[in-house]
C-alpha cells in the first residue's frame, strides 16, 4: 500500500503530495488523516497522509519510517476543508493542516497507550503487555507488532494514545486517595486517639470514597504524613491519574435554566431553530445591541442542537473569554463545554482539543482556532461579535473564521450565526442583499435606556486652559460617582500608539533603529520599546539629535492617565488593566474579579476593557480621546471606531442604575462620533456605505493586498512595480492596481516594505495569478525578495 503525503515543509517546491511505501508492519495502521514521520531528502520529517491507495506512478518509493498518531487526527471533513483554505486563502497545503491542530501536538514528544477499560476485559495478548508495561509504550507495542490490534482498541474507546509534551504543558497528574476497605470497618479498626486518620475516612466516605489529594487534605486538615501512614497500613489506595487542567478550575459554576423568551426573542430565534430542525444551512445576522438578549438565543439554541446529538462551535473574541462568558455556557451545559484560548498553557489547549476529539464534550466556546474543533456532527456554528478583525488570521495560512463558519456549515448542513451590536459592514450587505438573513433584537432587556452619551470637545478645553487628559465635564461626573460610591470605566486607545518620547527642544521623536516605527514609552523599566520586533532600549538623557536635555514622553499610555489620575483624584481607587498589567496568566481574571467585587472605583484601560464588561455597579463610561483610531491609515477607521464607542457605551447602566457615557475628542463633527452618541447602526450604515463606494473599497470592491520586503530599497521597489506591471497587464480594466508604493510601515526588521493594493469586483483570473506571481518570486535563497499574499485583508499596514 501506498500513502500519499504532505511533507512539513511550507515550500512552493514541497506544496505537494508525496508517495511513500508503507512498510509491513504499518500496513493495516497507518490512515488517511494520520501523521507519520518520512526520510525526506537527508532528514526524517512529519507528515500528515491525505490518502492510502494501491499504486503510484512513482517508482523507487521510500518507505514511511513511522506512524505519529494512532487513530486520524484529522477527519475527512476537516481534511478537505484543509483543501479549500488552501486554494481560498493562497496558503501551502501543509499550513493550512497544521493551524487545525493545537500546538502542542507540534512539539517533541513520547507517546503511551493507556487503557481506559479494565485490563481483563482485554484481549490476552494485550492484557499481558499492559501488565507488565502501563502506559504502555509506543516503541513497545511498535516492537511487539501490536499497533494494530491497539488501534481497534483506541477506536472503540477502549485505550488512548497519549502524547506526552516534553517540554510545556505535560499532561498534569493528580494525586488521588480511594478507601481501601469499607469505612466503618477501617474506623473501628483504627486506634481511638486517631482521631486525625478518623476525620480523612469520614471525609472520603463522604464523597463517596475517592478524592484528589488536595481536597481531602483540605476538607480534613490531614497532612501528607496522615494520608501515608494510611496508605501504609492499607486502609487507603493512592494513585496517580491524569488530571485535565480546568482553567477555570476552582469556580463552582452554578447550573441555570432557561429564560421565557421575549417575543422580540422568538421572533429571532425560530427561523434559527427552524434551519436547526431541517439540517439545512443558512446563514443568519443577528443585529441587536448589548444586552438585547442574542446570548440566550445562542444558549438556547444550542440546547436543542445538542437534544438532536449534534454538537456546536461559539465563537467570541479573545477578549470577551471571560470568566463571565464561560459562566454562562457552563453554568448551562455543565461538563459538555470545553473552552480555548489563548490564556491557555499549550498543555490546556491540547487537553480541551482532546475533549473534542475523544467526543466527551460536545460545546466548544473559543477564540478564533475554535473553529477547527473536530467535531463529526456540527449543528450549529456562532460567532458572537462577528464584527471583530481578531477573527481574522494575521499569518498564514490568512483565514477568517467567518469564511471557514461558512465552509464548514455547508459540509454539516447547519446554520451560522452571526451576532452583533454593530455587524461588519461587509455583513450586513450581506444581509441586505438576502444573502445572510437579518434578524433583529430591537430593545435591551427589561426595557433599560441606553445610556445617555455625551461628546466633549477637547479644543474647547484646551481654549479655556485646561491642559489636563480630563475634560472640566468628565471630572465632575467622576467624583460625583466616587461620592456615590459608584463604579467607573475609563478607556483609552490600544497601548503604545500615543505614548512615544520626543526632544522638547528639535522635535524629534525616538525611532526604532530597525522599523520605521516610533518606540513606546514603558514607565515601568524606564526604558522604550519597539511594538513589531521587540527592540528595547534606556530613555536617552539627551536628544541624540540636538543634545538638548528636555527629553520627555508624550500621549496618553494607561500608565500616564493612571499617574494623572492620582493627582487630581488622591481618593480613588484604580485597577489598570493593559497588555503589562495583564501579561499573566489568570491576571485578567483576577483584575476584573476585584473590580466586581468593588475593590475599585475606576477602571482604567485599553480596549480589552471594552467587552464582556458587565457589573451592575458602572454607571460611568468616559471614552478619553475618541481620535486616536479615526487617524490610523486604514479605510475602516471609521468603522473601527463607530464599533469601538458603541461598545464601550454599553458598558455603562446594564442594570438597574442608568448609565452615562462622556466621550472625549478633538474632531466632534466626525460622523462616527457623533453617530455612536445616538449609537444608531444604520444611520452610519448608509453614511459608510457612500463613502465606501466613493472610494471603491469593501463591500463594494474586493481588496488584495500584495507586501514585499526586502533589505535594499531599490530592489524591492522594482520588484513591486514589477508585479505591478504583470497585475495591471492581466486583469481586466476594471480592476485598480495601486501601487507600487511604500507600506504604511515601512521598515521592519531592517526590511524595506513596499506594497500593491488591487481592488476589483469580479476577476476570475486573479486567484491564479497572484499564484504564479507567488511561484515566481517566492524562490529560496538569501537575496530574495519576501512577498506575502493576503486576499482579504484587515489590516493595511
Ligand atoms: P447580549 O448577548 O445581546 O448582550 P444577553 O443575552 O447577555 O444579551 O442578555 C442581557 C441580559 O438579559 C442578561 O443578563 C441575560 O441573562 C438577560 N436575559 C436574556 N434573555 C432573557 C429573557 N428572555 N428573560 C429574562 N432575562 C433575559
Ligand atoms: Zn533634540
Ligand atoms: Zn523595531
């Protein structure tokens, strides 16, 4: 038999199938959607088999040298969708299989087959081996020729093949401690004065005779020298098992029913449940704001997709996965969620795909790579602020989650979701055409108002001598709540892009050596930092232009803001929460768990503040310069930041006390901001719309994006206009070459960045194009020129 492959060389040359020889011994093993490890040249490299079949046209075949996995990693589904992403994002083949898989199962490992059944249910053969090896070792069962009857047996359910992560996230252990004998008579076999050794049996029978060691020496106060002296005497059994990391693994989540639906709720959701009921697919836009209910559609949605034994892919954005997001999806599907992200250990991430894989959950609420879970039955497919750009993969292989929604959808015959409070405007022209179906939630729950927003001109402040970041109006409000002891959000623009260091004196602003990029101010190590390749170096003493010493930082970091705030507020109490703050595991978590529970007056961030957010005690919003995104050179700052202020606006008076919102800025006319003050979505709708056809961008024009870099300028100049050249020649005259000019960015690393924009309606012919362009000049060697390709892309930098 003969297996064709996909080597792990992302490499034009290698962006193909090769046939290898499965040798004897893997004949009946090795299967389509399987990794195996073949000679490749001089080296042994994976592989991932796309198909088993009886001849080659090859002659002179090698032999695969080893099988990776046991049973498919991948199934047929997710193989072919591989396919599809491949032609459809202009990634290599073997790309777009290893973006499916978690991390992990890329690193270096040892595999062990454990069983999961009692050892004398098992075949004999195997029954010996696991006695006198368990786990059992994937080099012994190689040896002993029982990879195949083990096979069937991890088909069945019957073992699993564990990969054990050499360096991070091993699988965790626990300990565990079982009652040996009957508990009454272990304590009236006990000593009276054992009263230590009476209380950890007590416990144990309490919870029914196991517990992890940490809980029983909790609930009894026995120390680990107690539980080894009955261990010792043989009253308890210890054992090691293997513990799934739960990360969210200390919270009780407190199992919730159902709400009556509203009827603006029934209305949205039987269309839905509808589509659910016929397998059909469809795709559907749920246009409704914060706290207008698309939650508990999705919720119960899901429910009865999961009454139907099928299984269903949430997905929200990376930095709505909080605790409080989990909680609801827990608190409602108990154990059949498993929950990824990228807070997750590399051995969490494994551990939740394995969930899916084995089928022992049948809810996946994730970020973006969630939507790969290997689910057989998918019937319902979400993704909760479809608006968001972290949907989209900024590396290859260059997906939108949206895109694959879709695709998959199509081979399960389900529906997609789409929520949000303010859709994508590619979407809801979607919808408007009847491509996707709208549907609608009209009003907040319990009829709260939306709150009252407010715009501050900032020039007007600045006229009157007020130099401050906090307009006379902001500042009143918030001590206002601080005397009412209320609750307070104040957000600020992503990190870095307004905190840089300049010479008082000649003007000049610190530059990264490497990027055309100017170096962020960290307050913190008193140093700068360059945000795309990493470069770090001390604040200056002096200019290094003019050797003046009025060096300083200017623009607005949280850590500015934080410093300002302790000045005219002495008083308050602030948590800040931004990339530094946050970089630890759980500390997100944690930072919001403490302003729940009102150990803070204010909030103070950047936008990873602005979702998810959602205590009863915020009754202030203040946006502190609503500008810095409406200048990004991208033609969706409008649209970012219409998004952006809408969201941060529903933060504010979920409950029962209303909210206000005040929103800082120094261009009020802008039609985003005064938009979102009525936070009317299809008013600037219509407005964006025009401006959009005007200028010939998405969603009336598709949008390419070809960047090339290179070291010396003048190369990748005439590269770029070569290509140019060659898009211009063979299109068609209605497609517009920009280009070739000079990236936004346009130095990284040392590498001079040039780029062309095609925007185009309808061109057959481009897709094919761009890849012999790719071929072309993606040749290796160490003068050549890096081109990337991105057929849809979000960012224009
Ligand atoms: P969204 O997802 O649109 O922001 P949610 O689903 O979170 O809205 O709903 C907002 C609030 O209203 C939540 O606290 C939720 O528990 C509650 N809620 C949603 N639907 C109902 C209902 N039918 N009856 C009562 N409360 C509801
Ligand atoms: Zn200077
Ligand atoms: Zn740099």
């Amino acid at each position: 038999m003969i297996a064709s492959v996909i080597v792990d060389v992302p490499a034009k040359q290698t962006d193909r199938t090769f046939d290898y020889l499965i040798p004897e011994h893997l004949e009946s093993v090795v299967q389509k959607g399987m990794r195996v490890v073949v000679p490749f040249g001089p080296r042994k490299i994976q592989g991932f088999v796309l198909d088993v079949k009886e001849s080659s046209s090859f002659d002179q075949l090698k032999k695969i040298e080893e099988a990776v996995d046991i049973v498919p990693v991948l199934n047929d589904e997710l193989l072919s969708l591989s396919d599809w992403m491949t032609k459809e994002t202009m990634c290599y083949r073997i790309s777009a299989l290893q973006v499916m898989l978690p991390a992990a199962m890329k690193a270096k490992y040892d595999k062990v087959f454990v069983p999961l059944t009692d050892l004398n249910s098992l075949p004999a053969a195997l029954q010996s081996h696991f006695q006198r090896e368990n786990p059992l070792s994937w080099k012994t069962a190689l040896t002993n020729g029982l990879l195949k009857d083990l096979q069937k047996l991890v088909s069945d359910g019957r073992s699993e093949l564990k990969y054990l992560v050499k360096r991070k996230g091993t699988i965790k252990k626990e300990r565990i401690f079982k009652l040996a004998q009957d508990s009454e008579a272990i304590i009236a076999a006990l000593s009276k004065n054992a009263e230590r050794q009476r209380k950890v049996i007590e416990s144990l029978h309490a919870e029914g005779g196991t517990m992890t060691s940490a809980a029983l020496q909790e609930s009894s106060g026995a120390t680990a020298a107690t539980l080894k002296a009955l261990v010792d005497k043989g009253y308890l059994l210890e054992e090691h098992v293997e513990a799934y990391r739960d990360p969210f693994e200390h919270r009780e989540f407190e199992r919730t029913g159902h709400f009556q639906l509203t009827d603006d709720q029934k209305q949205a959701i039987e269309p839905i449940l509808e589509t659910v009921n016929s397998y059909r697919q469809r795709t559907f836009l749920l246009h409704g704001v914060t706290g207008s209910g698309k939650t508990e559609i999705y919720l119960q949605t899901i429910d009865q997709v999961l009454k139907q034994g099928r299984q269903a892919i949430m997905l929200v954005p990376e930095i709505s996965l909080t605790p409080q997001m989990v909680q609801r999806f827990k608190g409602r599907f108990g154990d059949q969620v498993a929950v990824m992200h990228s807070g997750l250990s590399q051995g969490e991430k494994y551990d939740e795909w394995r969930k899916i894989h084995r089928g022992e959950v049948n809810v996946v609420v994730g970020a973006r790579s969630a939507i790969f879970a290997p689910f057989e039955k998918i019937g319902v497919i979400i993704i909760d602020e479809e608006h968001e750009t972290s949907y989209k993969q900024e590396d290859a292989p260059r997906y939108h989650a949206r895109d694959v929604a879709i695709e998959r959808s199509k081979r399960h015959d389900c529906p997609v979701i789409l929520g949000s409070a303010t859709p994508s405007l590619e979407s809801f022209a979607r919808a408007q055409k009847g491509n996707y179906e709208l549907l609608k939630l009209q009003y907040r729950m319990n009829q709260q108002e939306m709150p009252d927003v407010q715009v501050v001109d900032m020039r007007e402040e600045l006229r009157e001598g007020n130099r401050s970041m906090f307009s006379r109006e902001l500042l009143a409000k918030i001590e206002e709540r601080l005397e009412k002891k209320e609750q307070v959000v104040l957000f600020l623009n992503r990190r870095g892009h307004s905190s840089f260091i300049m010479c008082r004196d000649c003007g000049t602003v610190m530059q990264c050596p490497h990027c055309e990029v100017s170096l962020t101010y960290h307050r913190f190590k008193e140093s700068m930092k360059c945000h795309y390749c990493g470069h770090e170096e001390h604040v200056p003493e002096i200019c290094p232009e003019c050797t003046s010493e009025h060096i300083r930082y200017f623009g607005t970091g949280t850590q500015k803001v934080e410093e300002e705030l302790v000045k005219l507020l002495p008083q308050a109490r602030t948590i800040r929460m931004d990339v530094d703050t946050t970089s630890r595991k759980g500390s997100h978590e944690k930072l919001l768990d403490a302003f729940g529970r009102g150990e803070a007056d204010i909030l103070l961030g950047t936008q990873m503040i602005a979702k998810g957010l959602d205590f009863p005690n915020i009754t202030l919003v203040g946006v502190l310069s609503a500008d810095t995104m409406l200048h990004l050179p991208d033609f969706r700052a409008s649209e970012k930041t219409f998004q952006l202020l809408t969201q941060v606006s529903g933060r504010a008076g979920r409950h029962e006390k209303p909210g206000e919102v005040v929103i800082q800025t120094y261009t009020p006319e802008h039609f985003s901001i005064e938009l979102a003050k009525s936070q009317n979505f299809e008013w600037f709708y219509q407005k964006e719309m025009v401006m959009r056809k005007m200028a010939q961008y998405p969603p009336f024009y598709y949008l390419s994006l070809i960047t090339l870099s290179h070291e010396n300028v003048n190369k990748v100049a005439a590269v770029c206009s070569e290509i140019a050249g060659i898009l211009e020649r063979n299109l068609s005259v209605q497609a517009i070459v920009l280009g070739p000019v000079a990236s936004p960015i346009a130095r990284i690393q040392n590498k001079y960045r040039y780029q062309c924009i095609v925007k185009y309606k309808n061109e057959p012919e481009l897709k094919p194009l761009l890849k012999k362009i790719m071929d072309q000049y993606a040749t290796p060697g160490k003068d050549a020129v890096t081109i990337q390709i991105d057929v849809q892309p979000y960012m224009m930098m």
